[in-house]
C-alpha cells in the first residue's frame, strides 16, 4: 500500500484498511512531510493504530536531510537505527574538480 499520511489516517479511522500485517514500512520524504505537518498523523499510524511494534516490522525513514525533527520521529519508529551517508555525488565533484 502506498498512501500519504492523512490520506491513510483518514482511512483508518474509517476502519477501511487495517495495518495489522504490516511487515515493512517505508517513510519516504520524511523531512518534507514534517515540513508539512504530517507529524501528528504520522505519530498516530505508527504508535496508536493497529501497525504492529517496531520489532515486529522492519521501518525504513528516507530524508534528504536529518534534522532534530526527524530523528525524534526515528526514535519512535525504529529499533535499530542505521544511517547512511550519500557522498558519491561529492567524490564525482571532487576528481573533476582535481582534474582541471
């Protein structure tokens, strides 16, 4: 399934969908919808809902950035947190910058 926050809040509180066997959970652009103001609904779907515990789910927070916002939300989203760190497109700048 793929929804926006409050689209998907709005179909569960209308009890439409259930997310009791969720086994993966993928928040792209995190840090625009907290930008947005997402962040009671997003807080709701994975705390309050039938979404089962972070153990019991893989979650996965893609942002292109990682403001205090978004690692507070992390910490209520995820067990175990691993970060990466895209600098390939620096390194690509770098040699052309040596290059010249």
């Amino acid at each position: 399934m793929v929804a926006t926050p409050g689209r998907l809040s709005d179909l569960l509180e209308r009890a439409r969908v259930s997310l009791s066997q969720v086994r993966y959970l993928a928040l792209d652009e995190a840090d625009r919808m907290l930008d947005m103001g997402f962040e009671p609904q997003i807080r709701r779907i994975v705390e309050q809902m039938d979404m089962p515990r972070a153990g019991e789910r893989q979650t996965m927070l893609f942002s292109a950035t990682f403001p205090r916002e978004i690692q507070v939300i992390q910490h209520a989203c995820v067990i175990k947190v691993i970060k990466f760190l895209l600098v390939f497109l620096e390194i690509i700048f770098f040699l052309k910058v040596i290059k010249k």
